[in-house]
C-alpha cells in the first residue's frame, strides 16, 4: 500500500472483490517532480485470466439484477466519488500533473455525474414498441457480458467512468485496464465500489503494461465488448486481436482538430478560445490545435493571442493560481519537443514558446505558437498531444473548409463567427464526431461522442452508450 499525499492507495490488482498483486510491479513516477508514488502490480496473463473468469463468475447475477437495483448502486458510487471528492483529485494531479483546481471543480464532479446520469437513463431506457400488421415488436436492451475497457492517461478516472458506468448500467461486468502512467484513481475506484456495496467481480482492475495485460485482456474470447480510449496505433492492434474473437469494439481515438475563425468573429471570445487549447498542458483530444484564421484579422487576432497566452501561469499543478502543469513523462516531453523542432528545422517559426521550460525542470513544456509551416507538414497533420498550437491563415469559407477537413483525423471542430447561416453552412461541411460553434467543450453525457475517419469507431453517450454495451434484441409477437 502506498500513500500519496497522506492518502493510502493500493498498487495491487482489484480482482473478485479482493486485492490481488503479482510477482513483479512496475514504478509510478509523478510527473510534478518525478518522485516515485507507487509501486504497482504488473498484471499479465494469469491475472487477466482471473479477472475475466471473476467477472464471467459475476455476469448472470449482476445481469439478473433489476435496473431499479443497479441505478441505486451506481448512485451509491457517485456518493461515494463525491465524499472522497478532494482525495481522488489530490491523487489525480499528483500522478498525471493535469491541474487540481479542474480536478476539484470540473473533473470529479464529472465523474460522479457519469454514475448519476447513466443510473438515471438505465430507468428511462425502452419504451422503443411498435406494431407490425398487427404484431408487437419489442426492442430490448439485453448485457452483453464481459467488457474489457482500456483507457489513456491524459483523463484517467473522468475517460475510464465514462465507459464503466454504461457498462455496469447495462448489466455487464467490468475488467478495466487503466494506463501504465496514471494507475492510481481507479485503485480508489475500487474502493469506492466495494464500500457502495457491488458485488464481488461485477467490477475489476488489472494494472500493467498495453502489451502485457492489455494485450491479454482484449485476446480473452469471455470478453465480449472492448472499449478503448487511446493512441491510433494501439487501436489497430487490438482491432487485430478483436477481429480473432469477433468482439465488437469501440475505438476513441486521436485528434488534429480545427479552430476556425472568421472574420466576422468575435475576436474576444476567439482569442479566449484558442487559448483554452492548452489546457491539461494540450493533452485533450479534442484540442483545437490548428488554429485557421481569416486573413484579415489575422494580424490582430495572433497579438492578441500571444498576449494572453503568455500571461499562462506555468507550474506545480497543486498550487491553485496556476493554468498550465507539466507533461505526463519525460518521453512524452521529448517527443512533443521532436515535433516542434522538426517544424522549425523545416522552417517554421515559433511566436511563443519553442521548448521545454528550464527555469522549471522536470516535464514542463512552454506554451507554443507555430506559425509558417509547410502545407501537408508532420506538424499541421500528426497529433502533438502538447502545449503546441499552429496557426494557418485561410481566406473565405471554402478554403477554411478544406484546409479543415484536411487531415485523416475527424474527432472535433470549433468555428467561431457571427454570421449564425454562415456557422450552419459551414458545421454541415466539417468531417468531425463533435462541432462547436462559438463554443467549446460543451459536453452533454446524452449526446453521441466519437470520431470520424482515423479518430474512432462507433458513438457512446447517452443511448448510444446502451446501445454499443448491450445485445439489443427485437422480439416480435402476434395479436
Ligand atoms: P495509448 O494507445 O498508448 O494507450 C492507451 C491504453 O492502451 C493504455 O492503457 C495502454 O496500456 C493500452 N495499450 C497499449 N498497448 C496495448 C495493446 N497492445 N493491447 C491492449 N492495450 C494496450 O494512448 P495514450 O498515449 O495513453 O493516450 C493518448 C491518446 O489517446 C491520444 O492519441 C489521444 O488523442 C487519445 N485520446 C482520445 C480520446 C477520445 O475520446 N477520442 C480521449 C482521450 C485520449
């Protein structure tokens, strides 16, 4: 058991409604200032195997169980989400450096309501009859089974509850395989979810590497649904595994996402727009990291944009005035710092930032503008995952459309202008899961969420959460 911050937090595996460890553990460094937090279990195949056989064991009875009951228990976990509210964001920051004032005010709160909202909707689910020459047909929502859910470490409890609280809701059992990095918050999760009272194996954790546990996890023929949040190339390899079993799966991937600003922009809410693209020190998939600017006010709009862009405050994510923490690992920072050197060796300039920030050591990478790079670049078409914006000029709406449909990406975009007929012809050309229009971040847990082209495969949210975690069946009865 470690302790981080004064708060105990178990490195072993959740398996079966008990701790379980392995012969070997991995170590969890803080990204803050690297100091070793934790020493966590290294699961492979043998513990993959119990926690798939734990919630195999759990399915029919938690299957069987009445939604009035699983909505009550998954309100029992967002109770006890937000009783140790201040606990899992203290731990949060300090294993994945994304601030702690989001975490207390945002990200916590966020997850207890993705138990919440999904107990509820469970109870709004299913009144789908219709008649057919006089026969019923009866659309139901049946559990699938085993889901094996793998999740990043940019968001860690916020991606993983987003997926486990439709998985529970729907009457399936849960093995959760949280990333290497960030370990910890679904270790407390476990507790939380053994003190709501849920029963033994309906919800497990393995810790350990991608290719060792989670690549066992997603080869297990039990599992029945894989849900999986992360890298493009992570994707296609346990797509590859998926396809051996036929397991449906759902794939949120990366992004390159566009934010367009017309002239005819409020330049105010823009700047404070584009601005909001470094937050979480620009790991956010839905980042609008190329910002496309209408020539004519492009000059205006990159002053404006520096002004406050180097106001950020950046420093130790615990300390609640500041707006920009570290990067997640050392190999991280250094390959968000190979993609900005290579653009500027190619010519590209930076306006701000350029690299890492020394005067802080550790894992601190400068807020940076890039302008001035080749059309078809690596940086205007690979995901950064950094504090790292590039700023392009277009001129009138086609070349903003193309030039923002142009990349193999289609996760989400963000147009700000003030012409509401422009915004409406604009957001109907854009190839994007999510649009916001002179907004951004603005999330119902209803709405479909996913991405087109390489950032995913199928939608959640809402019914469409059901929908994937589910059998859905039709039965059709005469007069
Ligand atoms: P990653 O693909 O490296 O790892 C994600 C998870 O997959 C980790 O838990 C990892 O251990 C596991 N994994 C790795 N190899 C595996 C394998 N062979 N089999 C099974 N599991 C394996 O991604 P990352 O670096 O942790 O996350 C960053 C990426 O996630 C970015 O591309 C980002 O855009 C994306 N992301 C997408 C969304 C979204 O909703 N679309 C949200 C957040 C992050």
């Amino acid at each position: 058991m470690a302790t981080v911050a004064g708060i105990p937090v178990h490195g072993d595996h959740w398996i079966g409604g008990e701790r379980v460890g392995s012969p070997t553990t991995f170590d969890d460094h803080s990204p803050i200032d690297q100091t070793l937090l934790a020493q966590v279990a290294r699961g492979g195949a043998a513990e993959v195997d119990a926690a798939v056989g734990a919630a195999h064991a759990a399915f029919p009875a938690w299957a069987a169980t009445s939604r009035a009951e699983r909505a009550r228990l998954l309100h029992a976990i967002a109770d006890g989400v937000e009783a140790r509210l201040e606990d899992l964001a203290i731990v949060e920051t300090t294993d994945n450096g994304a601030l702690l004032r989001s975490h207390l005010r945002g990200v916590m709160p966020r997850v207890a309501h993705n138990f919440r909202f999904f107990a509820d909707w469970l109870l709004e689910l299913g009144h789908e009859d219709f008649e057919t020459r006089g026969h019923t047909n009866h659309v139901s929502w049946d559990p699938a089974g085993v889901c094996a859910l793998i999740t990043p470490w940019n968001a860690p409890l916020m991606l993983a509850t987003w997926k486990i609280a439709p998985a529970l809701a729907a009457g399936n059992t849960v093995v959760l395989k949280p990333a290497e990095w960030t370990p910890l918050t679904a270790s407390l999760l476990a507790d939380i979810t053994a003190e709501a009272g849920l029963p033994a194996g309906v919800f497990n954790v393995v810790q350990g590497y991608g290719a060792e546990a989670g690549a066992a996890l997603v080869a297990d023929p039990r599992v029945r649904r894989i849900s999986f949040t992360g890298s493009v190339p992570t994707a296609r390899t346990i797509a590859s595994a998926a396809a051996a079993n036929l397991t449906p799966l759902s794939l949120e991937l990366g992004g390159k996402s566009p934010l367009i600003v017309f002239a005819d922009a409020d330049l105010d809410l823009a700047v404070n727009l584009a601005v909001e693209q470094y937050d979480n020190a620009g790991q956010v998939c839905l980042a609008g990291t190329r910002l496309l600017v209408e020539e004519s006010v492009a000059e205006e709009f990159t002053a404006r944009f520096v002004e406050r862009a180097t106001a950020l405050k950046q420093g130790d994510p615990r300390d609640l005035s500041t707006d920009l923490g570290p990067n997640i690992h050392p190999r991280h920072l250094e390959r968000i710092d190979g993609f900005v050197q290579r653009a500027l060796e190619a010519g590209a300039k930076a306006v701000i930032g350029g690299g890492p920030n020394t005067d802080l050591g550790g894992q601190y990478y400068r807020p940076t503008l890039i302008t001035g790079a080749a059309e078809g670049s690596e940086i205007l078409t690979e995901e950064v995952f950094g504090p790292v914006l590039t700023l392009q000029t277009f001129t009138g709406e086609q070349q903003a459309v193309e030039m923002a449909n142009g990349t193999r990406f289609g996760l989400a975009a963000t147009l700000i202008t003030g012409d509401q007929e422009r915004a409406e012809r604009v957001s109907a050309q854009l190839v994007a899961g999510t649009v916001w229009v002179n907004c951004f971040f603005v999330r119902d847990l209803k709405a479909p969420f996913g991405g087109s082209r390489e950032s995913g495969v199928g939608r959640e949210g809402g019914t469409w959460s059901f929908d994937f975690y589910c059998d859905v069946k039709n039965t059709v009865s005469a007069p």
